[in-house]
C-alpha cells in the first residue's frame, strides 16, 4: 500500500518537475538546470558514498570527463552518440580506477580521489598542449536550456530508481553491511570488493553524463573550467546536507543549498566567501544528521508528547 | 646541470616540507584533517606582508611574531570549533565528516576575509632576492633560508618528540590514541597542543613564503593540498617522513621538468602519490 | 523499503516553495535609470585577474558617469546609472546562469561583459540570442571561422594571437637583420586557452620571419618554480626569450631571471608583466623588459585616465586590458548617446561608428578592434607601447635590454 503510493507520488512529481518550465522565463530554466544538475550529481555521489561511507572528492573527474567527451566528439557524432560514448569512457575509467583503490579506506580513499581529479585534469591537458595543439574546445550542439533540463531529470529519476531498487533488492543489505563493517560484511560471504566497485562504477557513470549533458550550455571547454574542484565539495556538502544515507537525503540537501548559493551569489556578491563559510559551519553544528534526521526527531518528540498526554 | 637540477629541487621540496611538517602534526595528533590549514599560512604571509609593507619592519622579526600568532589562532579555533565536534562524534567516520565540512568552511571564511581586507589581487614584497650559487645553481636567499628554516624546525620538532616528555605524550597519542588516557596522558590537551604547534608552523611557512612569492587571498587551497599529497606519502604524523616527502616531491619535480617536460611536472606528482597510496597506503617511511 | 513518504513529501514542499519564488518577479518599470549589469568572477581562481582589468575599471566608469549626471540619450536628457553586480565564482555554469538572470529576470538594458577569454566565449551565444551587444575587453579573438556571423553582436577588443605574434616579429626582426640578436628564440607558455592560443600563433609568425625557434616548451597551471626552465633557456644559446605567462608565473619568471642574472637581449614575460606592481615587486628594475599591451604613455588621455583611476580607486590600472575596458565604456556610452536604448541599434552603432576615446578615436573592423598597442615595453618607470611600429606615439623598443641593476 505504501509502497504503491510511493510510486505514485514519485511519477506524479516527476511529471510535476517535467511541466515546470513551461510557466517560468529564461533564467528560471537555467536555475532548473543547475538545480537539477545538483539533484544528479549529489544523488549519485550518495548512491555510491551513502551505504558504503566512502567519501569522495573524484566527482568532477567524471563530471569533467563528460563535458570533455563532448567538447571533443561535438562535432563528429550526433549528441545521444556522444553521451554513449562519455558513459563507456566513465565506466572505463571508474572500474580501472575502482579495482585499484577501493581497498584504501577512510582519509586515504578521500585525499586519492581528490589527487585522481587532478591528475586527470593534468594528462589532458598535457595530451591536449603537446599532442593536438588545440586546449580549448568549442561545443555548438543545438540544444535548448530546457532539453538538456529534461534530460538531466531523466537521468535524476534513473538516479533515485536506481537506489530504490537497490535498497529493496539483497544487494542493499550487502551494501549496509559494508556500510557498517566491512570485516563482518566479507565474513559473512558478501563480496565486498564486487559490490563496492559495482556501485562506484554505477555512481561514476551516472555523473559523467551530468557533466555530458550540461556541456553544451558553456559553449567553450577547457581543463580549468570543466575540472573546477568545488564542483566535488559542493556535491558532498550538499548530500551531507540532507543526509547520504536516505534515498531523499541528497535531494533535500541539494534544492535549498543550492537555492542558497544563488540567493548569496546575486544578492550579496562581495560577501559570497564569508557568508557561505559561515553557512557550512552552521550546518554541522546545527544539522548534525543531515535534514533528513531533523524529521525523525520532530517525529519523535511529536509521538513522545502524545504519549505523555 | 645534473647536480643544480638537483640543488633546485631540493630547494623546491624544502619549502614544501616545511609547510607540511604542520600539517602532519595536526594530524597524526588531533585527527583532525583541516582543510583550513592553508589559510594559516597565507595569514602568516599576509601578516609579515604589513609589518613590511606598512611598518617597514624586517620580514626576520615577522616570521619570529608569526609564529605565537599561528599558535593561537589554531589553539581558539581547536578550541571553539573543533573541540565540541570531537566530543560529539560516536564514531570515527562521523569526525572525519564534520571536520571535512567545518574545515572546508573556515577555508571559505578566511578566504572570504582575505579578500574584504586585503582584495584578490597578487600581493608581495621584495626581499632577500639575492642570489647564492649553490652547485652551479642559482639559488634566492630568501630561498635558502626557507629551507634551512624547514630542516631547523624539523629536526628540532624531531629531538623534541624523542627526548621529552612532552613529546613522548604526544607520540603516545599519534600512535595509541585509545591507550592515552590510561597512562594518565590528556588526550584533548595533546590535540590541542598538536593542532596550535601546527597552527604556528604552518604561519612561519606563510611568513617564508611571502619572502620570495608574491600570492593572493586564495592560494591557501593549493598548498593545503600540496601539504596533504606530502603529509600521506611522507606518513601521518611523521616527521622526518613528511620533510623526505616534501624534498622528493620538490625533486622529482625538478627532474621531470628537465629531463622529460615541464607539462608533465604536477601529473608526475600525483602519479606519485596516487602510487604511494596503493603501494604503501601507511606512507614511504613506515 | 527507504522509499518514505515523508522524505518525498518533505522534497516536493522544498521544490515548489522554492520555485515559486522565481516566477513572475520581474515587474514593469518606468523608466528612471538606466540599468546596467554585469557578472565577473570576484571569488575564486579568477578573481585575481577580474579585480585587477575589469571591475576597477566598470567601478570608475559608473562613478564617471555618475558626476556627469548620467548617461545621455539621443534627445539630451540625462538618466543615471544603476549598476547589478553578481559573482560568478569563477564558475561557468555560474556565469551563464547570471547573464540569464540579468537579460530576463532583471531585464537590464546593457550586460558588461565577464573578465577572460574562456567566460567571454561561454556568454557570447547568450547575448546573441538575448540581443546584447557584448564588448569583450578582457578576450583575444576567439579562432572561429565566420565569427561575426555567428555572434553579429559580439566585439573583440583584445586582438588576435596572430596580430601580437606579428607585432612581436616587427620589433625582432630589424634588430636581427641588423646583427643586434642573433634570431634565436626560447619560448615557454602556460597550457591553457591563452598560452597555447597565443603561442601558436607566435610558432607560425617566428617560423615566417625565419627566427629560430630553439626551446619551445609549455608547462601546466599551478607551476611554482621556473629556476629548471630558465636555465634551460639560458642554455638554449636564445637571445630573445618569450613566455606566454600568467600573473603569478611572470611575477616568479621575472625574479628568477634576475636572481640568476639570465639577461637575454630580449625578455618578454606575460600577463603581470602590464601590471603596476610588477615594476615595485622588482624594485623597478625592470628597465626594458617587453610584454604584451602598452600605452601612450604621453596622450593626455591617458595621462589623465591613470590620475583618476590611481585617485578614485586608490590604486594604477595596468597597461593592457584596463585603458581598452575603459574605452569599450566610452564607445557603449557613446553609442547610447546616439542610438538611445534600442539594442539592435547600438550594436549596429558599435560595429560601424567612430568613437572618442581615451586611446583616441576608434572604430571597429569585422568587429575587432584592431587599432591597439600589441607590445610594450618598460622605460623610465612606464609600459610605453612599441609595437605596431607605424602606431601614431610609439616609442622606440630598447633592444639589448640593458642589465637588471
């Protein structure tokens, strides 16, 4: 019964978010987009990061693998050809990349995923200074703001699907049980190592075509600007915001930081910095559990005064 | 050129250690990883930049000053900031998470107030510009002292936590931090001590820095990921590790731009560490 | 299982709490001012480079035109000016989001461009589409065949990598034939968008003028010891060295160059080079060293311009993109004062018109703006343009450079 309501809601948001830009203007569409860009990337982070409490700063690698593949293919291969091609290039590199590291634990995994990002950046734009000649690239894809805002809501309900079905299939009590303890988890016939590098690699797909899609909006691509490291810290904070543990965590996490961020970048420029590193401080003192939890507390004094009366 | 690529490099890694020999301390002590670390150093820097620039006092007495200053910044916010998440935290995974976030906050705050106070533009002074040949290379004495200053506060950090017992207690809580308490050691007093030591050094780095660098408001993010390449190659919480690192990374460096191409320098070091880290995930020197 | 009722529930109110707020915010206005927007990068890795050209210059522009009473339209009245100013955090998604903001939330009536060829090149299809004029002081010409076509809106006022290749070549290749260099060239440049666009360029234009091309080298970002580069160059036997640098690499370039007492007859660092601390930070020893950029630096104009920005701003503006941003002001001031408010026509006005300006009276080819100084070179304390060599105030290039001290 739940479980069928749950659908329901789900289409019938997803329909809701479909129909929203039709009653707002040209910046709204951008705003959509960059939200729902978060919405992807945030969820996908969590959906490798939640369960498994790895925490990962490799998100703009792939995010910059697939605007690059773009920038680069543009003009060769129609626009669905080239997201096939950036998502076989990210699961390439997520699964040479995972089976490599993914013994490395804690800080250790953290600090290489952040040096990973970097030495990507570094190769290309080494591969790209001596071998081609060519660092910057132009991408004239024609796409409208709202296509690629669709698309990107499509990849958010394949996204949020896709952790759904993993928290009700048995591969979510063998990700829990790495979640919790990894030695237990192998003793107790998991394999680890298999659903550790499955679900990286699902992740790592899932926000190269973040970083795919959103390419044609920038018109001109280079290492610097596709490989930005906030683009990592700002998908972890927000997924730690609403909670990576929950399927909705992320999502509650991303829409109002990210409505945040654009509330201080318009109305407070010069104070950006300031204001949005007091923020951060004040969410880990205040929201310890992520937003999420806020609701399991006000449940809970709810349901224990009841009990009282 | 071998031996002044060599020179060059070893100059180049000095500076390195020595802003990663704070770094590592923090660590390796108080558990903490401070992605704010960076911004200590540039303080420091931008600290002696006013002496010099506004006082014209020389940047020697600055870095002096700097240092007690670096101390209590990182002693306040250990003590405001971090202190309570460390007491709230139920498991290990949950600190590692507060403090990514807290720390990547306080990076954004100061260099937020960087900005306000001093604008973004390239900052420095000229001092000590003079050359000293070293092994047919050329070398800035500002440079030179860098480096000396690395090794100087590195072995004596070093002797400190061999021969005293003030740093045996320290050790004790890098290496056993579950064991401390029970031979009376105060665990909270030793994190609090570790992180303000490294606050000092790191702002004696910043102060070295702005002698021969000119830098702005931002770069604080750059070297804290330079120190923290350096801090896990070298070992956390290793001393002697995180100068080697420092002088290899400068090194290899140096080389790979000579020999091989300039534009391979920073992929070079990462391909490093990325090895590291799988090869000996505990640190070369472990 | 996880697929909770009150977590969607909770999303969806976040959602549509939010997005209600941005429809429909944008009111009719009468018309009391003039509304100007912009957005550049004042945090993050840009900043440095956007706070030295672009923002003192938009700030001192507004604050001229303040004093004056506003901006003139075509029937002589006055509207003052109200500037809206957003951060892009160095970001592109950023960027492109604020020009939407400006052009259809805020409706403003002219966008400043962003600071950097790479942020000019993201918005350039967005004012097409929006129908802004964008006049790109801070952009060299991006390598697009048809560009006007493709953008007619769009104006570059940086010149192109080949013109500054070429001016270069005009200042070397005298000095070669007269035996003054020996025609030997040591090149390095920073990978990104503006070395290799910029050091491709010189590449064909050296290789034409049969300059030897000895050490031809590029290093990445974040780069912070130049001491093996340099040595190799010295022992590249050049007499003419060239990077094509940015801020912070010059500034280490420079320092290294005079601490090992490297002193090839040419020394030619990049962007920084421009910049008014570059002559202090080196005890202004920097006597004869050539860049890119330039200025006259005996036109009234501009003698009058580095008062005002030196006493409004309380600080000197550099000597390549800050007197060329502060003319494209002058040129959109001006084309307003003929056209009024009418886009269209003042990009139309933009493309054809003749304008005064601090760098003298200008007009715009194939939307270019040709008419600049490409090369200068430090003497007695000024970055005096040297090339192109027929330009109406060049000075004469130093060349031997003399010593560092």
């Amino acid at each position: 019964m739940s479980k069928q309501f749950g659908i329901l809601a789900f289409v019938v948001l997803t329909a809701a978010m479909a129909a929203l830009p039709f009653g707002i203007g040209e910046y709204g569409h951008g705003v959509l987009v960059g939200m729902m860009s978060y919405i992807v990337l945030a969820s996908a982070w969590a959906l490798f990061s939640g369960p498994t409490r790895y925490v990962s700063l490799a998100t703009v690698a792939f995010f910059g693998i697939g605007a690059y593949t773009v920038a680069v293919l543009a003009d060769h291969l129609p626009f669905g050809a080239i997201l096939v091609v950036a998502g076989v290039i990210g699961l390439g590199v997520a699964l040479l990349v995972g089976m490599a590291t993914l013994r490395l634990a804690g800080v250790y995994f953290v600090i290489f995923s952040f040096g990973l990002a970097e030495l990507v950046r570094q190769l290309i734009t080494w591969f790209e200074t001596s071998v081609t000649h060519t660092l910057g690239r132009y991408i004239f894809v024609e796409i409208t703001t709202v296509q690629i805002y669709w698309l990107l809501l499509g990849l958010a309900v394949i996204t949020l699907a896709l952790r759904w079905w993993i928290e009700q299939s048995r591969l979510g009590l063998a990700v829990h049980a790495i979640g919790d303890d990894e030695t237990v988890a192998r003793h107790a016939g998991v394999n680890v190592t298999g659903v550790k590098l499955a679900l990286f690699a699902v992740s790592s797909v899932l926000i190269t075509l973040a970083g795919a899609i959103q390419a044609p909006r920038w018109t001109y691509v280079e290492p610097s600007i596709v490989f930005n490291p906030t683009i990592s810290f700002i998908t972890l904070v927000m997924a730690l915001l609403g909670g990576p543990g929950r399927m909705w965590g992320p999502v509650a996490g991303a829409v109002p930081l990210y409505f945040l961020f654009e509330w201080i970048a318009t109305r407070f420029p010069d104070q950006n910095a300031v204001i949005l590193g007091l923020v951060f401080v004040a969410i880990v003192f205040l929201v310890p559990g992520g937003l999420l939890s806020l609701i399991d507390k006000w449940r809970a004094r709810g349901s224990g005064e009841q009990s009282h009366a | 050129m071998f031996l002044s690529t060599l020179v060059i490099g070893l100059v180049l890694g000095g500076t390195y250690a020595l802003i990663a020999l704070g770094l590592t301390i923090q660590y390796g002590i108080a558990r903490i990883m401070n992605l704010a670390y960076g911004e200590i150093t540039i303080a420091g820097a931008f600290f002696v930049l006013m002496l010099v620039s506004a006082m014209g006092l020389s940047p020697i007495l600055g870095l002096i000053l700097v240092v007690p200053l670096g101390f209590a910044i990182s002693w306040l916010v250990y003590g405001v900031v971090l202190h309570p998440l460390v007491k709230r935290a139920t498991h290990g995974g949950q600190l590692e998470i507060d403090s990514i976030l807290v720390t990547f906050g306080l990076m954004f705050l100061a260099q937020g107030l960087f900005t306000m106070f001093f604008g973004s533009e390239f900052k420095g002074y000229n001092w000590l510009q003079v050359p000293v040949n070293l092994l047919g290379a050329k070398i800035a004495a500002g440079r030179m002292l860098g480096l000396v200053i690395a090794v100087l506060i590195g072995g004596g950090l070093w002797i400190a936590m061999q021969r005293t017992r003030w740093g045996v207690n320290l050790r004790a809580v890098a290496n056993h931090p579950e064991f401390a308490p029970l031979v009376g050691i105060d665990r909270d007093r030793a994190a609090r001590m570790a992180f303000g030591l490294g606050g000092g050094i790191a702002a004696a780095g910043g102060a070295v820095l702005s002698m021969y660098q000119p830098f702005t408001a931002i770069d604080g993010g750059f070297l804290t990921m330079k120190a923290l390449v350096i801090v896990i190659m070298g070992g956390v919480g290793n001393l002697g590790g995180a100068l080697m690192a420092g002088l290899l990374i400068g090194v290899v460096e140096a080389f790979v731009s000579y020999a091989i191409d300039p534009g391979l320098t920073l992929a070079a070091t990462y391909a490093i560490f990325l090895g590291v880290l799988l090869w000996r995930p505990k640190g070369l020197f472990a | 299982m996880d697929f909770t009722r009150r977590g969607l529930v909770a999303a969806t109110a976040v959602c549509a709490l939010t997005l209600t707020s941005f429809s429909g915010m944008a009111a009719a206005q009468d018309r009391t001012s003039i509304r100007i927007g912009y957005a550049v990068s004042k945090t993050g890795v840009n900043a440095a480079g956007a706070n030295t050209t672009t923002i003192p210059n938009y700030e001192l522009w507004a604050q001229d035109v303040e004093a004056a009473g506003g901006l003139t339209l075509p029937d002589g009245s006055k509207l003052p000016l109200e500037i809206i100013a957003y951060d892009d955090r160095s970001a592109t998604e950023d960027l492109v989001r604020s020009v939407e903001r400006l052009a259809r939330q805020d409706e403003v009536d002219f966008i400043l461009a962003p600071w950097g060829t790479g942020f000019n090149l993201a918005v350039a299809p967005l004012f097409a589409r929006f129908g802004y004029p964008q006049l790109a002081g801070t952009s060299v010409v991006p390598n697009i065949d048809g560009l006007s076509d493709r953008w007619p809106n769009s104006f570059w006022l940086l010149g192109s990598s080949e013109a500054y290749a070429h001016s270069l070549v005009d200042v070397l290749k005298p000095a070669v034939d007269n035996g003054a260099l020996n025609g030997k060239v040591a090149m390095i440049s920073i990978a990104d968008g503006f070395g290799i666009e910029l050091s491709s360029g010189a590449r064909e234009a050296f290789t034409d003028a049969g300059l030897d091309l000895v050490m031809d080298k590029t290093y990445p970002l974040g780069t912070q010891d130049f001491a093996t580069l340099l040595q190799e160059a010295e022992g590249s036997g050049a007499d003419i060295f060239v990077a094509y640098s940015y801020p912070g690499d010059t500034f280490a370039i420079t320092a290294q160059a005079k601490l090992a007492s490297y002193n090839p007859k040419v020394f030619h660092p990049g962007v920084g080079t421009n910049f008014p601390v570059y002559a202090p930070m080196n005890d202004g020893k920097v006597e004869g060293v050539m860049s890119l950029g330039g200025i006259d630096a005996n036109s009234p104009a501009i003698q009058d311009y580095l008062a005002r920005h030196a006493e409004i701003l309380g600080k000197a503006p550099d000597s390549w993109a800050s007197p060329v941003i502060y003319a494209s002001l002058q040129m959109l001031q001006q084309a307003i004062e003929r056209k009024g408010l009418d886009r269209e026509a003042v990009s139309a006005e933009l493309a054809s018109g003749t304008f005064d300006t601090i760098l003298g009276s200008l007009s715009l080819e194939d939307n270019q703006l040709k008419d600049l100084w490409y090369i200068g070179q430090w003497q007695n304390g000024n970055f005096v343009g040297i090339s192109p060599t027929d330009k109406a105030g060049v000075a004469d290039a130093v060349i031997p450079k003399p010593d560092w001290n």
